[in-house]
C-alpha cells in the first residue's frame, strides 16, 4: 500500500513539473517503479520469509504468555482458598 501511495506521488510530481526536461521524468518514474519493485519484495519477505517466522514465533509467545497468565491468577485463588 505504501509503494501504491509513494509511486503515485512520484508520478503525478514528475507529470505536472514543468521543469523537468523528458528524460529526467523518464528517470523519475524508472526510479519511482524500481523503489516500488524493491518496498513489494521487502513486504513480501517479512510475510514469508525470516520476518513472517517471528511473527508467528511473537504470536505463539504471546498466546503462551495469555495462558501462563491465566493459569498464575487460578493458582493464586486455589491458594486464597487454601489459606482461609
């Protein structure tokens, strides 16, 4: 989504200056589509790749941490009601 929204800036700057001579907008969007080319094949890494494991890895912890919790604050009741 970023890459969508980053390109088409750079695009729509690069078609309304008037400044820019038609091989320099020619670069800009070269630019613009290898920057695009480069962000899609980050998010698709960290999706799959080493960064999509520790998400599931962070996600697993994080269900494991939910469950010591809940188990913690049992143990505690069970020993109020040991002591009373």
């Amino acid at each position: 989504v970023a890459a969508s929204i980053l390109e088409a800036s750079i695009l729509g700057f690069s078609v309304r200056s008037k400044n820019l001579k038609g091989t320099y907008v020619k670069l800009v969007r070269d630019a613009s589509a290898a920057i695009t080319a480069g962000t899609s094949t980050l998010e698709k890494r960290m999706a799959m790749g080493q960064g999509g494991e520790e998400m599931d890895l962070l996600g697993e912890l994080r269900e494991e941490n939910r469950q010591l919790r809940t188990s913690q604050e049992q143990l505690k009741k069970e020993l109020e009601e040991m002591r009373d």
